[in-house]
C-alpha cells in the first residue's frame, strides 16, 4: 500500500494499466472498497479503506476558496461488484464539493473490468445538477482530468461574475420548506428577504419546495438537499438561509452535510436585534434571547453551534465542557433576568408618575417597518431614528405632546411586530411590551401600500390578542398614503372603514389623526 500511497498518477486517465490493477487485487484481496482522494497534481492525497459495502471519506480540510472553486480533490475508488456509480457516490461528490468521483469495477478474477466517472454541471437547472458518463473499459480511459476541472471552475465563475453579487456582503439562498401552497411561501420569502437585506445579507437565489411534512432529520429529503448544494455553489451562496425554524437536529445535520453556514429565520432575527439594540436594556433583552436560542443547540461534536453562535461550546467538546458551558448560561440567564428586573421596575416608576401628573399615553403599535417612528417624529417634532429597515427601533421611546385644546399625552413608538414572533423575543421584550400595558390608547400603525396589508393587519391583532392587550383601545392608522394608488384608495376605505388614511412624509390626514385620538382618549377629569 505504501507504494500505491507514494506513487504519482501521470496518466490521462487518471491511473496507469500497473496501478489500477494493483489497486484491485489489493481491494479484492482485503475484500474491502479503496478510496483515493488524488489532488489536481495527480497525487494520492488521503487513501481510504472501507468494507465491502462502501467507504467513509474523512472530514476534510476546509475547501479552496473563491466563486465557484471546487475541492480540488477528486476521489477514484473500487467497487467490488459491477456496479455504477450509487446515489451515495453522488452526495458525496455534491456535498463536499468534489472535483469529480469515479470507480473501478472489479471482475471476479480480482481485475480491474469497468470505469465510471460523473462530475457537476455548471448550470443545467433543469435536470440534474451532474453528469454520469457511460461506464467504458478500464484500459480505454482518455481523460484530462486537470483541465477538464479548470474548464469547470471558469464555467462557475462566469455564471457567478454574471449575478453581479456586491462586494463584501455576505450571500444567502433563501430555502422554505412548508406544507403551505406555492403562493403563500413565496410570499413569506419576500419578508425574509427584507430581513436579510436589513441584516446586511445579499440574497442570490431562493429554492421552494412544498412538502405533507418535514424532514425531522434534514428538513429536507437527500436529492432535495443535494440540489439545493449545487444550487449555492452556482450562485456562490456563503450561507442557507430558512425560512422555517429549524431543531437542533436539524442543524446539527445539515451542517455536518455542507459547509455552508445554516441559519433559521429566528436566528435571523435574533442578528438584526443585536445590531440595532442601543439602550442597555435592548442589548440585555437581545442577549438573553439568544441565550435562549443557543441552549438546546449545545450538542457534543456541533459543528453547528461552532458557525451560528459564535463558537459556544467550542468545537467538539466532552461532556463536562458542554455542562459547563450550559450551567454558565444558565448563570447569566440569571444575571440578565435581575437586571431587567431593576429597569422594569424603574420603567414602573416613571409610568407611576405620568399617572399622577393624569397625562395619557398613547402607545404605537404595528408591524415593523410601517413608519412608526416617522409618525412620532412628525407629531412630536422629535428626531428619533427612522430608517427604512425592519426593527430599526428596539428601545421603547416616549415623548411628551401638547395637542389642540391644551391636551397634553404622552406617545410611545414600541419595538415593531412581525409574523411568527420568536418565543425567544417575545419573553425577552416583556419588559419593553409593558409600556403597552398602561396605554390609554393603542395607535396600530399599518403600511398603506405593502401588498400583505390585510395579513399583517390580522398578525398585528393576533399577537396583541396573545399579549393580553385586546381589551385596550385601539385606532387604525393607514399610514404611507402618498405611495397608494386612486384607484386603491376606495378599496381601502371599505375594507377599513374606521381607518384614517395618513402619510407622515407628505403630513397628509394628520390633523384628522390628532381629532381622532383627542376623541378616542377619555375625558379630561375637571
């Protein structure tokens, strides 16, 4: 074996007459499949004895880098039958991003009788994403494998130079996975989409597959999976980004399958919260959710954890290290749990004394991004932050205003809301959602112009029903007005007619606004 292990591969084929059959007396001998993984010089790199059914490659060094760039290992391996490549020879070659993967048959006689060969398409989206050449007589193999690879790889950067991918962001594929129809994912995708981008994220593709149910195992089923891997190395996708939660053994499975960055939509989420909390209760409400997050998914040899958070854990620890790791969490839970505790409680207080001073709050509510922080800004002459990004406010922020008739109130712009709240968040802002507890009134500011209008209207409510805050009452703000169209106005009257319809850029309907809320408030005690 030494011999075989040390010896170059010049031929064209990718092995001489002496070396295959040497290779197949040693596999028929042992009765056991060997594997070479062989470099684009033509060395054995790692040889790889299995048993008679398969072998098992290694976890390998981390891949050559660039758009498009493949292992730059190609693995030549026996088959102790005349069978052709298998649909494990395939995953493999996909998942690990392998040059090409080929066999030699062996013949009862212990010599060397049929080669296959398969290697990736470089874009062929309507069927599959590889190509199997017939198997041919071992001895009449004439293949350059070097330049046949190169060939490759300039094929895969040309299709990636040609999406135009911005410089220095990170590129994600979107992936759903639901029983929901076609339509309704899409749909969903858009919203993530949004997310990504306001994470700094740029989204090169997306892949929708509508299931009875999911893959407890990978969420997907293994050909799904395998298409979903050459569909992110064609379009250079640093990270798969799903649109559904994932378990942690969902994770831990898909990462040990690519070495793409996994990410769900919650921990998504979670990112934009850390980047944008600023107050120091924003930044200990958003860690202790992540906390929350990260705690089931410390599991012994994750490589998950190691790439989603940080490296909690580390990479493959003991037992001992993971109760640590999960005690010291705990630990900090419950640190982060007394400190909220103290603002809320100081957050008490100051609620205490607005009710002495008899001046009502008005607080704004909505799902994010629906101009909640221009309105405050425009009813207040104020200049909190307003960016068109989702969750670009975290940090409850309250002004004091004095309206016509000398009515003073005090307006509260809140965190903004969206589909499917993480557990992990909702518990965590309980602090900050509080406020919303001693409004007198809740504005629910909607966008006017997003094509999901009624949806997010009725998520808004269902998440307002989850937090007990039904019974408060609540005015319809049908805000962005200036970018509906005529023809639309009338349908959004009948389908909310006791909306007002305001734009906080163009300050149309604010003072039909202000009328409302004065009316909506209860009276002033004389």
């Amino acid at each position: 074996m030494s011999r075989l292990y040390q010896r170059r591969y010049p031929h064209i084929g990718g092995y001489t007459l002496e070396q295959a059959r040497e290779l197949c007396m040693l596999s028929a001998d042992t009765g056991r499949q060997i594997g070479l993984l062989i470099d684009r010089q033509g060395r054995p790199s790692i040889v790889i004895v299995g048993d008679a059914h398969g072998i098992v490659i290694p976890e390998l060094p981390p891949g050559r880098h660039g758009p498009g760039r493949l292992r730059g290992l190609r693995l030549l391996h026996t088959h102790l039958r005349q069978d052709p490549i298998n649909e494990e020879d395939l995953m493999d070659m996909i998942f690990l991003r392998l040059d090409s993967i080929a066999l030699l048959c062996i013949d009862k006689w212990g010599q060397p009788a049929l080669f296959s060969w398969a290697h990736l398409l470089p874009d062929n989206i309507d069927r599959d994403p590889y190509r199997i050449l017939p198997q041919t007589p071992w001895d009449q193999v004439h293949i350059d494998f070097s330049a046949h690879t190169e060939a490759l790889e300039e094929e895969l950067g040309r299709s990636i130079a040609s999406l135009g991918a911005d410089a220095g962001l990170d590129s994600a594929l979107l992936v759903s996975v639901d029983t929901l129809p076609r339509q309704a994912q899409e749909q969903n995708l858009v919203e993530l989409a949004a997310l990504a981008k306001t994470a700094g994220i740029i989204v090169v593709g997306t892949m929708i597959q509508r299931v009875l149910k999911q893959n407890p195992k990978h969420i997907l089923g293994k050909g799904k999976l395998a298409e979903l891997e050459v569909l992110a190395l064609r379009n250079n996708a640093e990270m798969l980004l799903f649109d559904q939660d994932l378990s942690p053994t969902q994770i831990r499975n898909l990462t040990q399958l690519t070495e793409r960055k996994i990410l769900d939509r919650t921990q998504l989420i979670l990112d934009i919260f850390a980047q944008h909390a600023r107050s120091r209760a924003g930044k200990l409400q958003v860690e202790m959710a992540q906390l929350r997050y990260a705690m089931p998914r410390l599991v012994r040899q994750d490589r998950a954890m190691s790439r989603l958070a940080g490296g909690i854990g580390g990479r493959g620890p003991g037992e001992t290290k993971l109760e640590m790791d999960r005690r010291k969490i705990r630990q900090r839970l419950a640190r982060i749990r007394r400190e909220l505790e103290g603002l809320r409680k100081q957050r008490g207080a100051t609620r205490v004394r607005r009710q002495k001073a008899g001046l009502p709050v008005v607080a704004m509510v909505g799902y994010t991004n629906t101009g909640k922080s221009t309105l405050l800004n425009v009813l207040t002459t104020s200049e909190v932050l307003a960016e068109d990004k989702l969750f670009a406010t975290l940090d409850p922020t309250s002004r004091r205003v004095r309206f016509p008739e000398h009515r003073e109130l005090v307006l509260t712009d809140t965190v903004g809301f969206i589909r499917r709240l993480p557990a992990e968040l909702r518990e965590a802002f309980q602090a900050t959602l509080e406020e919303l507890d001693e409004a007198d009134l809740l504005l629910h500011v909607a966008d006017a112009a997003h094509p999901e209008l009624e949806r997010q209207v009725l998520d808004v409510q269902n998440i307002l029903a989850d937090l007990g805050l039904q019974d408060i009452p609540c005015l319809l703000v049908l805000n962005k007005m200036d970018q509906v169209a005529g023809d639309q106005r009338g349908f959004l009257e009948k389908a909310f007619p006791q909306g007002v319809a305001v734009s906080a850029l163009s300050r149309e309907g604010l003072n039909t606004l202000v009328r409302r809320i004065m009316t909506a408030l209860p009276p002033v005690l004389t």
